[in-house]
C-alpha cells in the first residue's frame, strides 16, 4: 500500500472523479496529474468508440441541456417506458463544483433535475444516455505487468456500496503462476464467471498470455441477459488506468462508482 493511502476513504455516491479529487486532496496524486485524469475522464466517450465496444446510446455532452434535448429522438422523450441517466458536470473542469448525475428517471424528470442543477443549468455541460437495470456490473483492471483483477456485483454496478464482501465477485489472475487461470473469491457461479471472462474478451479475445501480461486497462461495463454488454469506461492511458493499480487497487463494500 502506498505511504498515505489509508488517508483516502471512499465516499458514497463516488465517480471516478470524485476518486480523482479525493486522491489530491489526500496527496496521493499532484496537480498535474489531477489535471491530466480529470481530462481523462470527460474524454471517455471518445475511447469507448475507439474501442469499438458496446455502449448505451449517448446525447452529448453538449454545452446545454437544449441541445442535448435536441440530439434525443421525440419518441424516446414521450415513451411511457423509456428511462435515462443523466450526468451534468462543470464547464470549469478544475472548479469544486460536483458533478451531478442520476439515473432510471422519465423525460419529464430528466427536465426537472436539470432546472434545479445547484449551481445554475448554464454553469454545466449536459449529458443524457439510455438506461436499463443490468443483471450484474462489472470493473476490469490491469497493471500492466501480468496482475488482472475482474470485479463484479448484482444488479447495477451503483449499488455496489450495498453490497458486503461477499456479494462483490472477484476474479484474480497473477501471470507469475504456471497457468493463466483466475482464482475467484466470492463463490461465484460458472454463468457469473462467464460474465467476468466475457467482458475481458472485449479486450483480449484469444485470452492470450502475453496480451493479459502487457495488459494496463481500466474499465467499467453493464451486462444484461436481454441486452448483452454496456461498457461505462474503458482507458489504458497512464494518467487514468494506473491510477488505480498504483493506489493498490481493492474495492471496499463503501465505494461506489458510477463510471463517470
């Protein structure tokens, strides 16, 4: 563990940024690096694309909530059914000004949340994304240097500051063993493990030993019986991926993450 690191506590209702901060403060990370994680994170949209993985459809950000509005097709907006997450996070990317966000709301809430926005709806951009309740939540990281760990939690990967030790399913590789086979704690079922292993084939599809040595990945995804595979993150940029393997990496039953 790293000098300082039982300074960083995990809050509830913690994103990546939130993370990021907490980790400054608790000066575990510089300025600059802060900085460069933060930039990081609100460029995600555009590696999911270059990942070319799956992901729940997005409007934006855009620099208001009318335009958002305006990308969003009418019959989302008036479906009984259809729900969405919203995430509203500050123009000035260095300002103490949280990131607001919820999930699983109608359109009339979605234009209710956005009016009451503490600091103003002018001082936010604007994002707006499909939602469903997943099965499971997931969370893959790796250090680049043969140590993988697979995360995954029922049902939507927020709730996981709800769930205790032994409902996080955790699957372990270390690349230093013989064998490449993850040891899992937990007590997941072979149908959960599957889940785990799925989500990594996103990545590595031939689960090939020196690929998963070389591995530096950080990622965040849903999944689905009915709809397969959403991923939230994925980053194997320096400043955001060993982020999290430097500050030796365990989720407690507290944290929570959001993807964003």
């Amino acid at each position: 563990m790293p000098e300082g690191q039982e300074k960083f506590i995990p809050m509830k209702d913690a994103g990546i940024r939130d993370w990021e901060n907490m980790a400054y403060d608790s000066g575990l990370v510089s300025e600059q690096k802060l900085k460069e994680l933060i930039i990081e994170n609100e460029q995600k949209q555009k590696r999911l694309r270059a990942f070319n993985l799956p992901t729940f459809a997005t409007y934006g950000p855009t620099n208001s909530f009318t335009e958002t509005a305006e990308l969003i097709p009418q019959e989302k907006k008036t479906s009984a059914s259809e729900r969405f997450l919203v995430r509203c996070a500050p123009k000035n990317l260095m300002s103490n000004t949280k990131i607001e966000r919820t999930l699983n709301i109608t359109w009339s809430e979605v234009e209710k949340f956005v009016e009451q926005l503490p600091e103003g709806k002018d001082n936010y951009t604007v994002e707006i994304r499909e939602h469903w309740n997943a099965d499971y939540g997931g969370a893959i990281v790796g250090d680049g240097n043969g140590h993988v760990i697979l995360e995954l939690v029922k049902g939507n990967l927020t709730n996981i500051d709800k769930k205790g030790l032994g409902e996080i399913k955790k699957g372990e590789l270390n690349i230093e063993r013989a064998d490449i086979h993850f040891k899992y704690d937990g007590q997941p079922t072979d149908a959960e493990k599957q889940v785990m292993i799925g989500a990594l084939k996103y990545f590595i599809p031939d689960l090939d030993r020196e690929k998963l040595e070389q591995l530096n990945l950080y990622a965040e995804y849903a999944y689905s019986k009915d709809h397969g595979y959403r991923f939230f993150e994925a980053t194997t940029e320096k400043a955001a991926a060993k982020f999290w393997t430097e500050l030796g990496y365990t989720r407690t039953p507290k944290e929570e993450t959001t993807g964003d």
